[in-house]
C-alpha cells in the first residue's frame, strides 16, 4: 500500500497554478493567434524551412508569473512546487498547443534538481531567474535509452573536451542554453552548454510540428573547466534515471491537455454539424468514437495525477506511474486526434481547420521520451521480470 | 476527500483482521464467481452460509440504520466493508440482486412497513432475491416491458414473462417492473415486489447459456396475486424507481468488476502467462504477449486509480463523468482480460473443465463466455456508451 494522499496532492495552491495558466493562455494564446503565428503560411515552415514561430511577449509573462522557476528548488531561488501543480499547469499548455520553451525547461529542471552540484545549483538558479534550456541526450538513431549518446568527454588536462552530436533536441532556437549527456571512459556525465559555447554548432530540424522546432547539436572540440560538470561521469545516469518519472510526467500533461482539447472542440462540432436533418452526434457511429476517446484519455488523466503524485511524495517508486502515464497518454492521444481528423470530415482534413496543429503536437510528443510500446516494453520488464535466458525480446 | 473518522480507520482494521481470520480456505469444489455460475445447491447454500457469517460480522449492512437490520454505522463503512472484502479475495456475496438493488431501492422507495420487513432479509441472505425487469420485447429498450399488473381490489394480477433472472431459482422475492396502464410508456410503469418461491402462477425455468450451464432462468408469471401493499412508490412512478434501482447496479458493477479487483487480476493473467507455453518457450516471454500484458494492467491500473480521482471534484470536469465509466470499464476489463489468458494458452485454452489438463479447471475460457453476461446485462456496453455520450458529452439523443 501506498502512503499518497487520496487527492494526489492536488489542492488550492495546485488549483490556483492551473487557474492562472488557464487565464494567462485563453487570453493570449488562443487558436486564432496560434493560427497567426505558426499557420498563416503552409509553404512558410514546410517549403521554405522558416522557423516557426512563438510569442516572446508572452513568454516574458509567463517568466515574469515564474513559470520557469516552479522546478527549482527554494534553495536555489525557485518556487519548489509539486508535480501535482506543475502538471496540472503544463495540461493547460498541452490545452492551448502553446508555442514556448517551457516544457524543455522543465524537463531540465527535473533533471538539474536531481543533482546536487555546485554547478547544478548554478543553472537551477539561472532558470528561475527566466534562462530556457532544452536536454540534448539522444544519438540520430532516436533511441530513447538514457546512455545511448554519441557525444564522447575526455579529461584534457584541467578541462573537459567534448565531441560529437546531440539530436532531436527540442524547441532548440527558443533557449538559452543546452544540458548535453557525454560518454566518458566510466559512465555519462552531464554538462550545461549556453547556445554560444565555441566549438558548439545548431544545426535545424524540420518537423511537422508546428508548434515546436527541433535542433542537432555538433560539439567540436569544445572545452569547459571540470567544475561546469553538473553531474560526474559516476553519477549522470544516476542522476538522469531518477530525473525520468518527471520528464514523462511533464510530456504526458502536455498530451492530456492537448487531447482534452480534440474531444472537446470534435464533441462541439459533432454537435452543430447537421447532416440527414440529424447532428452529427445523433449518430452512433460518430457518437461511440467520441466516448471511447474520453475514456482513453481519462485513464491516461488518472494515470497523469497519480504519476505526478509518485513524484512528488515517493520518487523511488514513481518510474511504473509515470511509464503507464506515458503510455496511456500517447496512445490516447493518438486515437483521439486520428478520430478529431475523421470526424470534422472533409474540413477536418484541410490546413483551415485547427485540429492539424494539436494532432501535430500530440503525435511529436507521443514520440518523445519513448511510444507506448517503449514503456510497455520497460514495464515489463519491472512487472513481469525480465525475459528468462535464452528468450528473445 | 474527507478524513476517515475513527470508527472508520477501526472498522477497517475489524474488517481485515477479522478476513483474515475467517476468510473459506479450502473449499472442496469450484466456487462460482457470480450468480450466473451457480450451477449446483451446494454452491448456492455455501456462498449463502457465507452470506450470513459476514452479516453477522457487520461486514454487509453496515451503513444501515438498526431498526432496518443493519447496524447504523457511516455511510463510508459500507464501502470499506467492500473493499476489504474484495482486498481479501473472499467469495462474493451470494445476494447480490438484494443488496445492490432490492435494499437500496426499498430503502429509497419503500414505506417504513416495507423498509422493516424487507431490509434484514436481503442483508442477511435469508431470503435470496431476484430481478424481473427484462423481457423478450424489453432489453436495451427497457421500458418497453409488457407484463401486465391489472388492479383487482386490494390486489394486483401480474401476467408476463421475465428473463434472464439471475438468481430466480432460489429467490424468495422479485423486484418487478411492469406495466399498469397502456397508455403511456414511461407513466405506465409501477414497481412491485413480487412473490417467487412457492407462489401459485410462478414457473421459473433455467436458461442455459453458452458455457453449457443453468445459472439464470425465465420467469412466467401468469396470474400472480400481488397485494397492494408490495407495492413500491406510486402508481405510475415505475420508471422513477426503476432508475434508481439501475444507478446502484451499474455503481456496483465498479467495485464487483473492476475498480477493487483490478489488480489481483492482472497478478492472476502474469501468473498464468507465466505457466504457459508459445512456440515452445514461456509464454510471459514472448514480446508481443508482453505488450498485451502491460496494455491491460495500464487499464487494470486506470479503472482503479478512477476510484480515487473521483473523489477529487477538482479533478472531474463533470461529476457524472467517471461514474457512468464505471460499468463498461469493469464489464469489458474482465472480458479482454479472460480473453488474453484464453489466448495465450493456446491449445490448452480450449480444454473445457471437465479435461484433467485444462489450466486451472477451465476457469479461463468459461471466465472469457461469462464474460460477456457482463458486458450485455446492466445495460449493454452500446447502451452504456450512448448514455456517456448524451448525458456527459451533450450530443443529440440517439433514440
């Protein structure tokens, strides 16, 4: 049995975080000015590569509310607020498909709080004070376990060299800086590296996203001293192991809020449309659909809070939560934005219709940080055990 | 969330201590799982043994007032007395029709007379009760129901036919539903209770279902005497009370099917999975049954964590939301969980209970037919999602 709060932690404070976000974005980030930043212009992101784009007025709002500060400890200038709180906050940000690098400086957040070094501590108090990161772990295979990186660390001398490539770096032309994962000879450590680091390179991705960019890193010769390291090489997968509840935590918020918003606006038009004198709702076959997306994505909805609960009161069990979280959310949100598509019908297929950029949005982030089938495949592992000798798997 | 009062946090621990002490270990033959897999006397009159061991513990009743048979504890013991028992794995209670439907509606709908003569009877098994509500013509389209109650006097003359009776042939008492004037659908409607056993003008007869065994049955009811004093609420005030009735069957399917068991039930499948063969190598092995495995223990996970969230208004956009999932979560949980550990048995999932060899007595692919009671009675699964898509989501009536 478990010692968690039957409300999953979730109370005022948690509400109030919501609230505000809620508030904050219907005003200032509504699918008209989504349309208006990242939607005028097909060819623009498609053809033509242009970045797309996001507010940065906005954004200095939502650091001005310290939304940047809420992972980072008190100690180090941060609000220290609950999962419970900040997920139900990022739903919010899934909910408007909002444009930012929030949830990558989140994601670092959860891994930078989870070290305890000097230089840890540093960019933890940056980050509350508004700089942005994004998590640069992934080799170009897109493998998402956690020592896959093809950035090598060697000591020279007093400093540390880096080499190599970092990909599918999220929202990598909207931040400050980057938290690499290198192979040394004994393990991975971790380096925060401001975007204008000698010898680092950004090179773009062009993703069907529309309201995200994604980026490579190329690190040539790039030297820091050793007390920039945030994590030593006996310690960052240590480090990133316990960090991996509150990143798939965070990105299945996202996923919910972005799926809740597909069957509400999919209900609303199922509601108007009329077709045989009927709306479209009256019909069983559009009617069924409908409910099965709700009840997939309430599962994921329990699974989200209780997952944000497992972080924030027993984080040495939260990996199985935050792996049914993630599964349940990406694969709810799958089938919602597929049924979201099908059943606006013909309009629902065209660039005019809204839909395209929350399907976008929750097919990228079902990808990230590992599918349903990814964390079923680890689940597994923990609930079954593993495969005996000898079997494949 | 409130906090658990004192006497809640005590009785939870009587409850289990006193489980755990007197919980049926050994029993000599296969117990059934649910009214529709009773098949012998001896089941019947062991789960109703056992009926009366819990009551007299205060694990059934307890949230009723003492005047009624009950012992007038808070409305929250009642809900740990189910869970602690479904925590323990005990067998179900055997009358289930009365504590799910007969007593909550009495309760709700009856008179003081009725309330005093009915209640202490369905919570301590001494008289089985059953429902007659379905008819040929009257499934999903419920109020459909034709049995007719024409009024003589003092008395009611019921003429019918009701099916799918669970439970019929021991019952005592029928919570009836049925028509007292043609002339309106809805306000045509009354509620009765209805003598069963021994009554002159009742046949129950056994339906066999698709495993092969009795368990529910018809009920032809020609010329029964109903004094008017059985019956429940007004004249024409059926529909109302018949509502009531459904709310608690389908809030209960949640404890019974899902929500309290979910977990023992996954453990159960990975257990099997785990004796079983594919393609010659341990079943729990094989990638894709893995797959299989965590996508329903997710599920399994959800529907229990459901419980909880809804209790959390904060965290329900719409207070009916997760409740009206309730049923159709649990129904079709237990279906695709039994059809999984069908499956992955392979050959051997298809020897029937009587082969020495079949896993577990045949429990998995009688479990996977018996499942599909689940998803059609109460409401069937299409019926549920109708429901959930008008009154939760607000799209158009479907008829």
């Amino acid at each position: 049995m478990t010692a968690q709060p039957a409300d999953f932690g979730y109370g005022p404070e948690e509400t109030l975080l919501r609230e505000q976000a809620k508030k904050l974005l219907d005003e200032y980030a509504s699918t008209t000015t989504l349309r208006k930043l990242v939607g005028k212009d097909p060819a623009a992101v498609y053809a033509r590569g242009e970045l797309p784009g996001y507010d940065q007025a906005v954004w200095r709002r939502c650091v001005e509310l310290g939304w940047t500060a809420l992972m980072v400890p008190e100690a180090c200038g941060g609000v220290g607020a609950k999962m419970a709180g900040v997920a139900a906050l990022v739903e919010e940000v899934g909910r408007h498909a909002f444009p930012s690098p929030l949830l990558a400086t989140l994601i670092c957040s959860a891994v930078l709080r989870n070290a305890s070094s000097p230089a840890a501590k540093r960019w933890l108090g940056k980050i509350a004070e508004g700089t942005t990161m994004s998590l640069a772990l992934t080799g170009q295979r897109g493998s998402w376990e956690l020592d896959e990186t093809e950035i090598v660390a060697e000591r020279a001398g007093d400093a540390v060299a880096l080499d190599g490539c970092a990909f599918f770096v999220q929202d990598a032309f909207k931040v400050d800086a980057f938290l690499v994962t290198a192979r040394s000879a004994d393990g991975i450590c971790l380096v925060v590296l401001s975007k204008d680091t000698p010898g680092l390179v950004l090179g773009r991705d062009h993703v069907v996203d529309l309201t995200r960019d994604q980026g490579h890193l190329t690190l040539s010769g790039v030297r820091i001293s050793e007390e920039d390291v945030v994590a030593s090489s006996s310690h960052g997968r240590h480090v990133l192991r316990g960090a991996w509840p509150s990143v798939l935590t965070l990105v299945s918020a996202d996923l919910v809020g972005a799926s809740e918003w597909l069957l509400q606006t999919t209900v609303d038009y199922a509601k108007v449309r009329k077709q045989f004198d009927r709306s479209l709702g009256f019909f069983q076959a559009v009617k069924h659909p409908l409910v099965n997306a709700m009840m997939e994505i309430d599962l994921a909805r329990s699974h989200l809070y209780h997952a944000a609960c497992s972080v924030d009161v027993e984080p040495e069990h939260a990996e199985v939560p935050a792996r049914m979280a993630k599964s349940a959310a990406g694969d709810a949100a799958t089938f919602m934005a597929g049924r979201s598509v099908q059943l606006h019908g013909g309009i629902g297929f065209t660039w005019e219709c809204d839909v395209h950029f929350f399907f976008k949005r929750c097919r990228h982030n079902q990808a990230l940080y590992g599918d349903g089938v990814h964390q079923r495949k680890k689940l597994a592992n923990l609930l079954i055990g593993s495969p005996s000798a000898g079997a494949k798997s | 969330m409130t906090e658990p009062t004192s006497e809640e946090i005590e009785f939870r621990e009587y409850a289990r201590r006193w489980l755990d002490e007197n919980k049926p270990r050994d029993v000599p033959f296969r117990l059934a799982l649910s009214p529709i897999e009773i098949t012998s006397r001896e089941q019947k009159d062991y789960l109703q043994a056992w009926q009366r061991r819990c009551y007299e513990a205060r694990l059934v009743g307890p949230s009723y007032p003492r005047e009624y048979g009950g012992w007038g504890m808070t409305a929250a013991c009642q809900r740990i007395a189910q869970q602690e028992l479904a925590r323990a794995r005990a067998p179900f209670l055997l009358n289930l029709v009365a504590l799910n439907m007969a007593a909550p509606t009495i309760f709700l709908h009856g008179d003081e007379e009725q309330k005093r003569r009915f209640i202490p009877g369905c919570l301590s098994a001494d008289e089985i009760w059953c429902q007659g509500f379905s008819e040929p013509g009257a499934g999903s389209d419920l109020a459909n129901v034709q049995t007719f109650c024409e009024r003589r006097g003092d008395v009611w003359i019921a003429n019918g036919h009701k099916l799918w009776t669970s439970l019929g042939q021991f019952a005592k008492w029928m919570i009836l539903l049925a028509r007292t004037s043609k002339d309106d659908k809805y306000r045509g409607l009354t509620y009765f209770i209805c003598p069963v056993e021994g009554a002159a003008g009742v046949t129950v007869r056994p339906l066999v279902k698709i495993t092969g065994e009795a368990g529910f049955n018809e009920v032809l009811l020609e010329g029964v005497t109903i004094p008017d004093g059985l019956r429940l609420d007004r004249v024409g005030n059926g529909w109302t009370v018949a509502m009531t009735t459904l709310l608690h069957e389908r809030g209960a399917a949640e404890g019974a099917g899902g929500g309290a068991r979910a977990p023992q039930l996954i453990g159960q499948l990975i257990a099997h999975a785990k004796r079983m063969f594919r393609d010659g190598d341990c079943a729990a092995d094989d990638p894709v049954t893995r797959d299989q495995l965590m996508k329903l223990a997710i599920r399994a996970h959800g529907i229990e964590l459901h419980a909880r969230r809804a209790g959390v208004p904060a965290l329900c956009d719409h207070p009916l939301r997760l409740p009206l999932q309730s049923k159709v979560l649990a129904s079709e949980l237990d279906q695709d969980v039994a059809r999984l550990g069908t499956d992955l048995a392979g050959a051997l999932g298809e020897l029937a209970a009587l082969d020495p060899r079949a896993p577990e007595h045949g429990h998995w692919p009688l479990a996977y037919m018996n499942s599909y009671g689940f998803t059609i009675a109460a409401g069937t699964s299409e019926i549920q999602r109708n429901i959930l898509g008008e009154r939760v989501l607000g799209l158009e009536k479907s008829k």
